[in-house]
C-alpha cells in the first residue's frame, strides 16, 4: 500500500487497482463462460449450493484482509448474480447453435 498525500495520488492508485480488478474480472469471466458451455442443462447454470460456498470463501478471505463482511459479501453476490446472468446467455447461445 503507497501512503498517499494528495487526492491525486489516491485517485491514481484506485485507477491503478481498477485497472487490475478489471483484468481479474475478465478471466474470472472466462471461466464462467466455459462453466456455460460444459453444463448439460439450463437448469444447472443457477447453483444454490455453489453460491453460498463461494461466499462463504470469500467472506472468510476478506476480514483477515481488511475487508469487511458487510462489503464483501453484497458485493460478491451482486458479482455471482451478474456472472448467472452471462453464463445464461452463453448457454443459451450454445443451445440455439445445437438447434440450428
């Protein structure tokens, strides 16, 4: 972590780790697509099970790292129920390709 003195130092050093957030997003984003092309059925994109075991990981990983459960947690679930919704459409793409 850099101390910083001014705003634009702090701006610069959130633009820094957005700019990193982003790269992990897209290859987190990659997985999930493939996840969407290796289930057989439309119905398993949703997992109720998978979803809690990944908060629960992530809620585990965050406080020891100075990031609170109450930031955390809404904030991976809003980021599962996006990556659902990519993953439905990827599925779906595969199922319309199958059908043409």
């Amino acid at each position: 972590m850099v101390k910083c003195h001014t705003m634009a130092e702090v701006r610069s050093e959130i633009d820094r780790i957005d700019r990193a957030l982003v790269k992990l997003l897209a290859e987190r984003l990659t997985y999930i697509e493939q996840a969407g092309h290796i289930k057989g059925e439309r119905s398993a994109v949703r997992d109720d099970a998978r979803i809690e075991d990944v908060v629960e990981k992530v809620v585990a990983a965050a406080e020891p790292n100075g990031l609170p459960r109450a930031f955390a947690e809404p904030l991976w679930r809003l980021l599962i129920e996006k990556s659902i919704e990519h993953e439905f459409t990827v599925f779906d793409a595969k199922a319309e390709k199958k059908s043409a």
